[in-house]
C-alpha cells in the first residue's frame, strides 16, 4: 500500500512535469505575446522589457530557467499584473473558487446520491420518471443559462440574494445553487443506473433473505457495492471545480481562480498560464490518488499494485 | 415427529408480464412434516424455486399469489405483510442459493454478514457491545459447525478469499445463524464441483439431525435427491406430476415424465456403449399452456384425453399419488375388472 502511493506519486510528479513542459512549448508556439496590444510600445521599451523576461534568449535556456524556478516552487511574476507573482494569485483566487467548487460538489453528492437510488428503487414508477425527467434538463442545461434564471428571479424579481460578490453567506446561494446543477443531475443519474445493477444481484436477494429491512438492504447492502462509478466521476470533477468556473465567476464577479485562468490566456500572460495549469494538473493527480484509495477502501477486491 | 411443519393447499401463483400472465404454479399442494427432507426436481421454469420462494416470500415483481394457502409454523404465510416476513425470514426459514459465488456481497467480510443475521434477530435486548461480541462467539461457532478452519481469521476476510465451497459452507452458517425449522436449499451444489458437493450435501443432513430442522432440496439432479431425500415432488409446468416417497418415486414411478427423467440418468451398471434416453421436445410456454396435460405434446403415451382434459390425481399409496390419464386408465380397468 505504502509502495504503491509512493508509485504513484512518483508517476503523478512525472505527469506534471510532461504537462508543464508540453504548455510551455504550445502557449509559445501561439502566435501573438504579452506586450503586444492596440498601443505597441516603444522599440527600446519592448527590448527592455523582453531582456527582463529573458525573451531574447533562446526558447531552451527560457525553458531551463523556468522549470528551474518550478522545481523551487516559484511560478514567477504575472506580466499583466505589475508586482503580483503568481504564486500569490494562486493563494487569493483558489480558496474562494474552492470554497464555492467544493461546496457545489458536496451538495451535489449529498443530494445525487439519494434521489438516484431512490429513483432506482422506484425503478418505472411514476416518481422514477419525473426525477430522470429532472435528471436529464439539468445535464441538459448549461450552467450560464441556469446562473442567467437564478439572477432574473431571485435577484431581479424576488431581491432575496445579491447579484454579485462573495462577502456574506447570502452572496453563496446563487453560484453554488449554479454550479450544482449540472453534477447533481449527472451523479443521480449515474447511481441509478449503477444501482439498478446492483438491485438485481443476487446478495441482495441474500439480504432479503436474511431478513434485512429494505433501508439497510438499500444503503449497507447495496450503496457500497454501486457508488464506485459515482466516486470515479467525482475525482477529475472536484479538480476542475475547485479551481473555478470561468462562467460562473464571470457572471456573478466572483474573484476566484477561474477567472485568472481564461484571462491568463487571452492576454497571454504566460507565467500565469504556466502556473494555473501546472496547478491543476498537480490537483489532478493528487486527487487521483486519493480517489484510488478510496476505492480500495470501498471495494476490497480492489487490488493497488 | 408427525407435526405438520409446512402446508401448501393449492397454491397458484403468477407473473404478470407485459406479454400476459404466466402461471409459474398452477394448483399446488404439499404437506411436510417436522424433520422431512423433501426434493423439489424438475427442469428449469418448472416452479421448484418459485414454490419456495412463496414460502419466504420472495417472490420476485410481477409475482403475486393468486390463490390458495401456504401454511407455515403457525403463520399464514400468504397473507403476511412485508414486516412480518422480516420477522420470519432468516429466523423460521432460511435459504441457501445456487451460486456462492455471487451469493454473498463482496464488500463486507464474512464476519460482518454472518453477525448481521444473529443480531438482526436477537431478542435478548443486551446492550450493544456485548451483543457484538455475543454475535461474533456465535459466528465463530457457527464456522467451526460448517467445517471451516481457522474460524477467527475467516470472519475477518472477504468473500473473495474464499474458494466456492468455503462459500457455500459460510452461505450455510448464515442460514443457520438463528437454527430455523425450515432450510430451503435452492440446488445449492449445482455450481460446486463434484467433491465439494458430496460435502455439502453430507453436511447439510448432519446439520439437519443436530438443529433439528427440515429441508427442501431443490435441484434437478435425481442423484442428490435419492442420497438425501425421504419424499419428492416432481414438478413439470407448475404443477406437481407425481409425488411419493424416494423409494416409490425411483422404483415404481407412475407418471410418464418421472419415467423419463430416470431414464435419462446414467447408471454405473449400464453396458459401455448404451445411450442415454432424452426427453424429446421442449418444455411448454408457459404464456399459453395447453388446456390438457402440460407434458402430452413430449409424452409418447399420449391420448386424446391427455391433449384435452388436465388428468385428476390418482393415489397409488398414502404418500404417492400422480396426475396422469394412463394411471387413470389402469385403475378404471381394476375396476372395471373387479366388477
């Protein structure tokens, strides 16, 4: 066990490394800079400012320095954002984005979860039908349309949440409400199916033969057996999440990582780009393994090698 | 040891399918004692499983009993209600499955489900910790009982470290866990291999005499039933063909179909190169019986009678009776004869 994390981990730094490596070769291979824009500087300003960012130098030594400065933890400076490193961008926006990602996607579970086994339960009755009915507009629908709904009625009409920011617990309704949708309806879904499996097992007959009532048949006997597509759905799932959604940040002017990360490319702000993606892939890769040893704990036929 | 135990009365269940209703048991009646060993054997779909099933009820969506009484330890078992059977199940009548291989649920360890049982029916209202570890002396009797070593490590293994009859064994001790009057076993040794289900059957009777229950042997394999059973039902179509005890049904079976099943087992004494008799033909659709004999479409005795009418039950003993017209013919001939 203790080998095999160590394997991964390894195997997941390895992962990283190719990542940051294959970003940094494609964003330059991008035409276009940071200094370019509707005002171009002056010659010896753009001279100045690329020998500060080592631009004159060639694309391998840039690539040596940088990964040198990687390695250290260092992600550099953002060069749209005078003074501000990086790292310190990371440190601001991810906590909020991971507040609003984490909560969406604890609610998520915590509501997926059972209406899916119900649904399965109640598998072609009436009440199946209606929640995959709810199921299927929530994949359906796009977060932007939701975000879009939720501001008209509870922030136009009824003026019971604020429209935007993150300062009071109210101002968490909405985008969390918005971001929920999407993995609430997904997650159902795939419990019901996982479960409806499960339900024609035959140790499930064992239970009922046992004499195990039908909740603790459900929720012992059944959920553990089928929440495993759930579990492997929601890893890559809360890492994107918690590093933001661009959309919904935007739409209710939520300072989080997000929006640092679309913005990052199209002004092609390099070391942020550099930053937020090894960020995330090295999320990634954590909460891969952690959802590896989940499994094992889940399921024990499960072997880690 | 004549006390009634279990009493079917006329039993009809169906499946309300989307194609129409089928009738998996069409009128049947069984009476066991306490301490009986009876065999349900018959091929697939004849209503073996589904008969005890009933008795658990277990039938499975869209079964419903459509008629008679099931009598069972003193409970109407065809009029109980889901919480009642809660109460019974695993504790009056206990099952085993076909496959252990898929029977236990491979998340929790051996230990876990067999205590689950015990304390799902305790009524000693101990309090929790002493309950547990009450529960978990009792598992670990109950693995010695069933012939598994090493109990104290296997309570805290999955079912996957098991081989297939360890399985079944510990499948065993769960049925057993609270000594019920009654263990279905539901061919419990068809997916062991040969060995393995020697053991298990020699296991099962040696439980059966120290516990003190009864057991219904379903299976299709006429060898079992005769090592272990004292009475058998034969099941064709939903309904009991023929029923006697073993030596009634093995040395002088009446019913065309019995006749055929014996024919169609192999026997040790038979020269080397003599074939085994099929039954020709198909089982029936059950979605549209015959109006007659179910089995007359594969009889090579069949009549015009068979084809029409469903023959009445002729009794050859106080334990044999068959439903077949050729035995009816014989007994009109006695009489006729007898005139």
């Amino acid at each position: 066990m203790t080998k095999y994390i160590i394997k991964r981990i390894a195997l997941g730094l390895l992962t990283v490394f190719i990542v940051a490596t294959l970003t940094f070769f494609l964003m330059r291979l991008v035409p276009g800079g940071p200094f370019l824009s509707e005002k171009t500087p002056s010659a010896a300003t753009l001279k100045a400012l690329e020998e500060k960012y080592h631009f004159n130098e060639p694309l391998s030594v840039q690539y040596r320095i940088y990964m040198e400065n990687l390695v250290k933890g260092d992600f550099g400076v953002s060069m749209k954002r005078k003074g501000t490193t990086v790292n310190d961008i990371i440190a601001k926006g991810f906590p909020v984005s991971a507040r609003i990602g984490g909560l969406s996607i604890l609610i998520s579970f915590c509501i997926g979860v059972p209406i899916g086994t119900y649904a399965a339960y109640k598998r072609g009755k009436f009440i199946d039908k209606i929640i995959m009915f709810f199921a299927t507009c929530g994949i359906a629908v796009p977060s932007f349309v939701v975000s879009t709904i939720l501001l008209i009625v509870f922030s136009g009409w009824l003026g019971w949440f604020p429209s935007f920011g993150l300062t009071t617990p109210l101002h968490y309704v909405m985008p969390v409400t918005a971001l929920c949708v999407y993995p609430t309806a997904y997650i159902s879904r795939l419990m019901r199916s996982s479960m409806l499996d499960v339900l024609g097992q035959d140790y499930m007959r064992t239970a009922k033969a046992k004499g195990v009532g039908q909740f603790s048949s459900l929720f012992k006997h059944a959920l553990r057996n089928s929440i495993l597509p759930v579990v492997t759905y929601l890893g890559p799932l809360l890492a994107y999440t918690v590093v933001g959604s661009f959309v919904i940040e935007k739409i209710f002017n939520i300072p989080g990582l997000g929006r640092d990360f679309i913005s990052s490319i199209t002004s092609r702000d390099y070391p942020v780009i550099m930053g937020t993606t090894v960020f995330l892939a090295l999320l990634l890769v954590a909460i891969n393994v952690v959802v590896d040893i989940v499994y094992k704990i889940i399921d024990p036929r499960i072997k880690l090698k | 040891m004549s006390e009634t135990l279990l009493d079917i009365k006329n039993l009809r269940l169906s499946f309300f399918t989307p194609a129409g209703e089928v009738k998996a048991l069409n009128d049947i009646s069984i009476k066991m004692n306490k301490g009986d060993v009876l065999g349900i054997v018959g091929e697939s779909g004849s209503g073996k499983s589904v008969t005890s099933y009933a008795v658990m009820g277990l039938t499975a969506y869209p079964g419903r009993i459509v008629g008679g009484t099931i009598d069972f330890n003193g409970h109407k078992v065809h009029e109980m209600t889901e919480k009642e059977f809660r109460k019974m199940r695993g504790k009056e009548v206990s099952i085993i499955f076909q496959d252990p291989m898929t029977s236990l649920n491979p998340v929790y360890t051996i230990g876990n489900q067999i205590c689950e049982s015990i304390l799902l029916h305790d009524e000693s209202g101990l309090p929790k910790k002493e309950l547990k570890k009450k529960a978990k002396a009792r598992a670990i009797e109950l693995l010695t009982l069933v012939g598994i070593n090493e109990p104290e490590k296997r309570l805290k293994q999955y079912p996957h470290e098991l081989s297939g009859g360890m399985r079944q064994r510990v499948m065993i001790a769960i049925a057993l866990a609270c000594e019920p009057k009654l263990l279905i076993a539901d061919e419990p040794t068809t997916a062991l291999d040969v060995t393995i289900q020697a053991q298990i059957l020699e296991l099962m009777l040696e439980l059966k005499d120290k516990i003190g229950m009864s057991i219904i042997m379903i299976t299709h394999d006429l060898g079992v039933v005769s090592n272990m059973c004292e009475k058998i039902a034969v099941m064709y179509a939903g309904k009991i063909v023929e029923f006697g005890s073993t030596d009634e049904i093995f040395y002088n079976p009446k019913h065309e179909y019995t006749k055929g099943l014996l024919k169609s087992i192999p026997k040790l004494t038979d020269e080397e190169k003599e074939k085994l008799v099929p039954i020709e033909g198909t089982p029936v659709d059950m979605l549209n019986p015959p109006k007659g004999c179910p089995f007359a479409p594969r009889c090579k005795s069949c009549m015009k009678i068979c084809i029409e009418k469903m023959p009445p039950y002729t009794d050859f003993s106080d334990t044999h009776y068959s439903a077949c017209w050729l035995t009816q013919k014989e007994e009109f001939l006695k009489e006729e004869g007898n005139n």
